[in-house]
C-alpha cells in the first residue's frame, strides 16, 4: 500500500512540473502590472498592446508560411523516405540513407544551422544561388530537419500496418503506384498529418537554425520572441504565448474528435460488413 | 496482340521500377546535399584561415600561377590552428567538460522524476494509461521558447519560487535561482523529461506481470522484487531515454543562453559566439567538429540500441 502511495505522489509531482509553468505562465499574461511576477489585478491590455506590435505580427506572419510550406514539403520527403525504408527491402546504399535519416534527429541544432549556412554560402559563390538568404533558406533548412521526424513517424505506421492488404491488390493486378495511391496512402493518412502537424510544429519553434541560416528582413517569430526574451520578461509575450498555447490546444481538441469519429465511422462499417457477410 | 501488351506491360514494368527509383532518389539527394555535402563544408572549413573578407575564412584550395617558371599548380592549405586553438585555451575544454556535466545531470534529474512517472502509467488500469501518457506529450506541442520563458518568471528573485520560499519562512529576502547553473538543470529537465517517460514507458508496459507474481509468490519483497525483476528488464528503455535526453542536452544553446548565467559555459554557446560576435566561421567550425566527436560515441550506442529493439520487434 505504501509503494502505492509512494507512485501516485510521484505521478502528480511530476504532471505539476510539467503543467504549473503552463498555468502561471497564462495567468500572468491577464495581469494589469508590468511586473509579471507581482500581481496588480485582472486585465487583457497585453493582448492589446499585441495586437499593435507591427514587427511581431509580421514575424509571425512570416513563420506560419515558412512552417505550413517547409511541413508540406517534408511530409513529401518523409514519406518517399518512410516507404523505401520499410517497404524497397535491400537496396544499394540503405544504411546510408538510413544513416542519413536518423542522423538529423540527434545533431544538436547548432552544428545543423552552421552547416547549412556555409552550405548556402559556397554555394552562392559556386553557382549564384540562392540569392541572398531568407524566407527560402529558411524553408529549406527547416524541411531538412522536419522531413526526418516525419520519415520516422510514417515508417512506425508502415511497420505496424497490415502488408497482406498490398500484396492482394499487388495479385490482382494493380501497378505499384495505383496500389499506393488506392491502398496504403488511405491507411497511413493519419500517420502523414502527424508528420504535418510535427514538422509544422519544430518549425513555428526553431529558433537556433533560422538564426544562423536567415538574412536581413526575415525575422521569424521566434527569433523575435528571443531576442526580447534575452533582456528579461515582458507580459506581451506572456499574451503571445497564451494565444499559442489555445491555438495548440484547439489543434489537439479538433484532432482528437476527427480521430473518435473516424474510429466509430471504421466499426460502424465493420459491423455492416459483418451483418451483410 | 499478345505481343502489344507484353510490350506494354514491359514498359509499365520499367515506370514502375522509374517510380521506386524517383521515390528512393528524391529524399536521398535532397539529404546528401542538404545535410551531407553541408558537414563535410563544415570538416573543410575548419581547416581554414579566418580572414577579413566576405565570406570570413581563406579559400583551401588555390591555383597559384608561377609567372616565371610558367606553371601553375593547385595548392591545398590545411590549417591546424583551430584545432591547436581549442586544446590549448582553457575556454574550450572547460566548455567541453562543463557541457557533459550539465547534460549528465540533466538526464539523471530525468530519470529520477521519469521513472516513477513511467513506472507508475504502466501500473494504471489499461484505459487510463493512454490519456496519462497523452499528458506527459502535450506540453511538448507548445514551444519549446515559450516553456523555458515560463521558467524565468518562476525561478527569478521576486519570482514565483524566491516568494514561496519567503512565504514559507524558509528564506528571508528574494532568492536569484534564474542565471545559474541549476536554473538550467531545471529548465533542460523539463523540457526532456517527455524524451525520458516515453521510452522508459514503453519497456515498462510491455513487462511480463507474472514474473512479478512469481517472485511474491516464491516470499520475495516488493522492494527487492523491484530491484531483481523490474529494474533489470527496463535497462533498454532506461539507456535509450537517457541518450534521448543526453545527446541533445550536450549540444544546447537555448537552455543556457536564457537561464543560465554569464559563467554557465556550454560548446553550443560558444560556438554561437564565435560564429556571431567574433565571425570567426573557421573556429565555429573546428568547435563543431569537436562537438560531434564528443556525441559520435553515444549516438552509435543509440543506433545500436535502436537496432536492436526492431530487430526484437
């Protein structure tokens, strides 16, 4: 009973290291002191003062498009990458691609940000392009890492997926792209918005790797939000961080119902298989 | 007729083989010039000469032309200094070891508070260990900026902790935490512990109950059972969540830069500061090179752990 008690207390210590932040944070966003941390009543000028601050409403216009294009084009990559690796069997040069896979999972964020700048240098001194750096090296550099989380994440699905059911369509005739499109593309959708979701997610959130590979006059979001953060606290980003935290929030809320009722859709319909058969 | 589609199917078959080709290539080269070529820039320059040009480093290989013997040759100059540079200053080495301490402790406070955690999700009823695992993931879908900011207004004199403390009597005055070391303990912990649960989680479910059973059965002691049974069978999932936390805890710039005080030294930071405030692209580079051979050996364990575990699957 002892070790009972014992797991349950560390269950809730450890929840209220992961939320208490959370929660202050947001409270703090509501308060009329400047002082963050010194409680002077209830007031949402922040979210107005927010509302006016022109650089940080278009930084972070700018890093909603480079996350929405950079998670679309790793979802791409990614899932080229997460069908040879699990379904192309051996081909020449695998475990280097896999190699190549993993490894940006693991490289800490500053040898990747270095590496693509000086990518990006020599490679305007070589051929010209790109021109300058900004809104498209920043992409380039955020699909880079994201299209290996989404690489994974459709690999775990494929593996956990039946095979049986592309090999039927496989003996009855269809080529390897229709089977794709019609069969296991239908199956790993869930996994593929994951792949979106997360790439969207590390890109609206990187902060070390646009640094090095942005140019002048692109300032993403969170670059902003350092660079204040850097000389103490200020409860408009309190207010920002607050939006973020329910644009996640109803992110996850809308997945979940979609998921629920997919799920209910799917057994619904195996049930009518199952009558009519 | 006949021969019509075999030609047809002939041709098919040779799109299909063209399709595979395209799907494997496209991902392939995309990572060979984008994450590949840009490594071996790095391994390059790192044997460059800073200059006062743009870009700031001297080119490693050059034509020189002898305008009086009238030849021209390809020089190749490899500079060691950088690497001389970075054994030779105190700076560097103390970073280095400063950087594998504070990810050394940032992985065991990990583990400390994972492993209850994980342990006791895998103990819940088989319905609730899916939304209490779902808890442990969500704060990682809210920015990791915006989490370590949460931490600066608590762990600040006059903060959050500084006034339960006073309040509580334990302290008399505002207590600074925030721009030391073990602000960014605190704040690196939390930021991984989701990287340490998830792991540990999944060894721990996938446990066999009845050996726990057979071992109170044969008079054996929660405690002791825990420590012969349990403990032993998680191993996998307890090395695979700390290199989970250890490898990118070494490299972090964000942590420190933040909470930790001007004195906090880590090779992410000053990599960075070599690249912006000195321009010095060669000994960020060298740094770099340095950083990964420090990671190279825990990231193999990890590929080999990770190896291992699909082959069991």
């Amino acid at each position: 009973m002892k070790r009972i008690g014992f797991l349950s207390w560390a269950l809730w210590f450890g929840y209220a290291f992961l939320y208490v932040p959370i929660v202050l944070l947001v409270v703090y966003s509501f308060n009329e002191s400047r002082l963050v941390t010194v409680w002077g009543g209830f007031s949402t000028k922040w979210y107005g003062e927010l509302m006016n601050n022109d650089a940080l409403l278009s930084a972070a216009g700018l890093s909603l498009q480079v996350a929405a294009v950079s998670a679309t084009l790793s979802v791409i990559l990614g899932t080229c990458a997460g069908m040879a690796m699990s379904r192309f069997g051996r081909f020449r040069g695998r475990t280097l691609f896999g190699g190549l896979i993993t490894a940006p999972l693991v490289m800490p964020e500053v040898i990747t940000g270095l590496s693509l700048l000086l990518l990006f240098v020599a490679m305007e001194q070589l051929i010209g392009w790109p021109d300058g750096r900004g809104v498209t090296t920043i992409t380039i550099a955020h699909t880079t890492f994201t299209a290996s989380y989404v690489a994974v994440v459709v690999q775990s699905r494929l593996a956990g997926m039946d095979g049986s059911l592309e090999e039927a369509a496989m003996d009855l005739g269809a080529r390897p792209a229709k089977v794709f499109f019609v069969i296991t593309l239908p199956i790993i959708a869930p996994a593929l918005v994951a792949g979106w979701l997360l790439a969207f997610t590390l890109s609206l959130d990187d902060v070390v790797v646009a640094s090095f590979v942005s140019g002048p006059g692109s300032t993403t979001l969170p670059m902003v939000i350092f660079s204040s953060v850097k000389f103490g606290i200020s409860p408009q980003i309190n207010a920002l961080a607050t939006l973020m935290i329910l644009l996640v929030a109803a992110g996850i809320f809308v997945a979940s119902i979609v998921m629920t009722r997919q799920d209910r859709q799917r057994k619904r319909d195996e049930q009518m298989a199952l009558q009519t058969g | 007729m006949r021969g019509a589609v075999s030609a047809l199917a002939a041709v098919l078959g040779r799109l299909g083989l063209w399709g595979r080709g395209v799907v494997v290539a496209v991902p392939y080269l995309w990572l060979m010039l984008f994450f590949l070529v840009p490594f071996l820039i790095v391994f390059g320059i790192s044997f460059s000469e800073s200059v006062i040009a743009q870009p700031p480093y001297a080119p490693l290989v050059e034509w020189l032309t002898d305008e009086d013997a009238g030849t021209t040759k390809l020089q190749l100059l490899l500079n060691l200094t950088n690497y001389l540079r970075l054994t030779g200053d105190d700076l560097y080495i103390l970073a280095y070891l400063n950087s594998v301490k504070i990810a050394l402790v940032t992985t065991l406070l990990c583990l400390f508070i994972g492993y209850p955690m994980a342990y006791a999700i895998a103990k819940a009823p088989p319905a609730r260990r899916g939304p209490l695992m779902m808890l442990v993931i969500l704060p990682f879908w809210t920015s990791f900026l915006i989490r370590i900011y949460a931490w600066i207004g608590i762990l600040k004199g006059n903060g959050v902790v500084s006034n339960l403390l006073e309040w509580a009597g334990i302290t008399s005055g505002p207590v600074e935490i925030l721009y030391s070391d073990w602000a960014v303990y605190i704040g690196m912990s939390y930021c991984y512990l989701p990287f340490m649960v998830l792991p540990l989680y999944s060894t721990l479910e996938k446990m066999d109950p009845t050996l726990l059973e057979a071992a109170a059965d044969l008079g054996c002691r929660p405690f002791k059972a825990f420590l012969t049974v349990t403990l032993p069978l998680s191993i996998p999932g307890i090395v695979a969540g700390s290199l989970l936390v250890f490898i990118p805890s070494v490299g972090e710039f964000v942590t420190p830069e933040l909470l930790g005080g001007p004195d906090t030294l880590m090779i992410g930071r000053v990599l960075w500061n070599e690249f912006f405030a000195n321009r010095d692209w060669p000994v960020a580079s060298a740094v770099a090179i340095a950083l990964l051979l420090v990671l190279v050996v825990p990231i193999m364990i990890f590929q080999y752990v990770q190896a291992r575990e699909a082959e069991e699957r």
